[in-house]
C-alpha cells in the first residue's frame, strides 16, 4: 500500500498549495489502515493551538515609534486590533479582561478580521484569545482604554469632577475640538504606562482636585510623537549606550491634558488649547543629558520635532518655547493640531 502511494505521488502533475494540502490528506487516509496516523481532527486543533500561541499584536499596533503601549475606543465600538496569527484566526474567539481581573466581562466572541468590539463598560482592559477547548491566553503588549463618552458630562462636571465647559459645547469652533470621551483613572492607575517614558499620571489635570476617580483626554498621535522625538534624540546623538542600553533621557512633563475649567487659570494659556484636547504637552528634557534643563537642550528638543514632522507629515503641529525667568526651567510645548505654528512664550 505505501509503495503504491509514493508511484501515485510521483506521477502526479505538480499541485496548488490548497490541491497539494488536500492531496497529502488523502494519501494519509490511505496509509491509515496499515500505520498510526493523528487523527485530521487533532491536526486541526494543533494548528489552532499553534494560532493561539503565537497571536501577538503587530508592530504597527504600537504606533510608528513602536512605544505606544495603549489605545482608545469608545464603549460598544467597532476597534481595529492589528494581530498577527499563524493559521486560521475565524477558529479563534476573543474576550475582554480587565487589567486588575482574570475574570471576563462578557461572553467570548468569534474573532472576525482585524476589528473588534470594546466593551461597554469604561476603563482599561486586556484583550484575551481562546479556542475550542483550550486555555485563555492574553495578548501582551498593548492596552485598550474604553473612553467614557465626551456626551456623558453634565454641564461643568463629570461625576463629582469638575471640568468646566468646552468653547465647542456652547457654538461650533473648529479652533477648539471636543474630545472623544475621557479615561476614566482611579488612584491605582496612574502609574499605568501609555508609552515607553510616558505614563497616566503624566497626562492628569494639575487643578488640586484630589478625587477619584478623575479623567483625562489624551491623543494616542501625540504620545508617538513624543516617543519619536526621543528616539531622534538618540539617533542625533550616535545612539549613545551605557551597558549595552541607551540611558533614558531625564524629563519632566511640565502640562498634559488641561480642562477648561483649569486651563482658564494657567497664566497667558490659550482659549482654544490643544491642550484640553489631550493633542498637546509641555516637556522639558534633558536633551543633553548634562542634569540640566537648558535653552540648549530646547534647541536640541526643536531640531529633533522638525526632523520628526519632516518624516512624519500627519504628526506636524504647533512648537512653543518657554524661555521666561517666571518658569522655573525652559520647556517647549508641542502638539498635533495638523497645522506648522510656532512661538515663544
């Protein structure tokens, strides 16, 4: 029986991948009165375990720097989740954990193609993969922050805090964009990475509200921004390491995301801030890692945003430099509101 098979395969006209997959199928059907063979059905199931186990999000999941470590969605909502899968992934089904919990928060659904659906509930979540009859597994890498709806405030506040009104909500003003929604930080997510450098506690309001939970607005194109202006920093540097590894540049982030209510307060800021938009920060980084912030680590900072914007055309926006003895050190200002503006402040 099996010489008789291998003169079939021999004769036989060269296959497509598809025939040539069936083609194998048969001849081992054959073979299996006379041999041990694994079954098909345990062929198919170690190919979907092989499909679990190698799920992983892809690199462009993390943004163009790769650093970027979250991303936003509204509740209920359809969210492209770049994966990459060896085999079959309409075999696999999808649940969402959240980050603190191993326990689902709704029935598993079919993976179908790219996208998926947020959950409903806000907050930060992992996105875990099953198949028939196998053990969960979590996707590594990348959070998904489920936004409470920019809709759900009412009047000045949202749930006890205080926000005060966006200029959008009173009369169109393109100058002055809504957010999406909002992320919904408790006091044990603040140390919660949304980049390499960069983390929630970064982006919160400095308006002496001491609740929780509190809320933040935050553009996913500016956390990449920021990680490819530091990555610039080294490459401008001759990627200089210590050990093997590039040190950290020393920074501070001086304003994230501003409500308006707080924004109104900050001394000569703008009515129509990118910053309570979540589009726009004010870092000061140690460009030249000399343990001071200084205008020649601004002109370091500068070079490396204008290098980026060249490569990077749907991240260009506003640069301000903030050189005036009333600030305790020089910082600049950048954001992503798609127009090239500059100043000095």
């Amino acid at each position: 029986m099996r010489d008789a098979a291998r003169q079939a395969l021999r004769r036989a006209r060269p296959l497509s991948r598809s025939a040539a997959a069936t083609g194998i199928l048969v001849v081992l059907a054959l073979l299996g009165a006379n041999s041990q063979v694994t079954p098909i059905t345990q062929v198919a199931n170690r190919l979907t375990m092989r499909s679990l186990a190698s799920a992983a999000p892809t690199m462009n999941a993390f943004g163009a720097s790769g650093e970027v470590k979250v991303r936003f969605a509204r509740p209920n909502a359809s969210l492209e989740m770049p994966l990459q899968v060896a085999g079959d992934p309409t075999q696999l089904r999808y649940e969402w954990l959240p980050l603190d919990d191993s326990a689902a928060v709704a029935p598993a659904r079919n993976l179908e193609g790219a996208e998926v659906v947020t959950p409903e509930q806000p907050g930060l979540y992992r996105l875990a993969l099953s198949a028939q009859g196998s053990v969960r597994r979590v996707v590594q890498g990348l959070t998904v922050g489920v936004l409470v709806p920019f809709e759900e405030k009412q009047g000045r506040s949202l749930n006890g805090y205080r926000m005060g009104m966006w200029r959008g909500e009173r009369h169109a003003d393109a100058r002055a964009p809504l957010p999406a929604g909002f992320l919904e930080v408790r006091e044990r997510d603040a140390d919660r990475p949304l980049t390499r450098h960069i983390r929630v506690s970064d982006f919160l309001t400095h308006d002496g509200q001491s609740q929780w939970p509190r809320y933040v607005a935050v553009d996913t194109r500016l956390l990449d921004k920021l990680e490819l202006v530091l990555a610039q920093l080294e490459a401008d540097q001759g990627g200089v390491t210590v050990g093997g590894e590039a040190p950290r540049f020393a920074m501070e982030v001086r304003s994230g995301f501003r409500t308006p209510f707080h924004n109104a307060r900050v001394p000569g800021s703008a009515r129509d801030s990118r910053h309570q938009s979540g589009e726009a920060v004010d870092v000061a980084i140690d460009a030249d890692r000399d343990g001071r912030f200084t205008r020649k680590d601004l002109r370091l900072v500068v070079k490396a945003l204008e290098e980026v914007e060249a490569q990077h055309p749907d991240l260009v926006g506003g640069i301000g430099l903030y050189t005036s003895r009333r600030f305790s050190s020089p910082y600049v200002h950048m954001d992503v509101r798609g127009d090239h503006v500059r100043w000095r402040g």
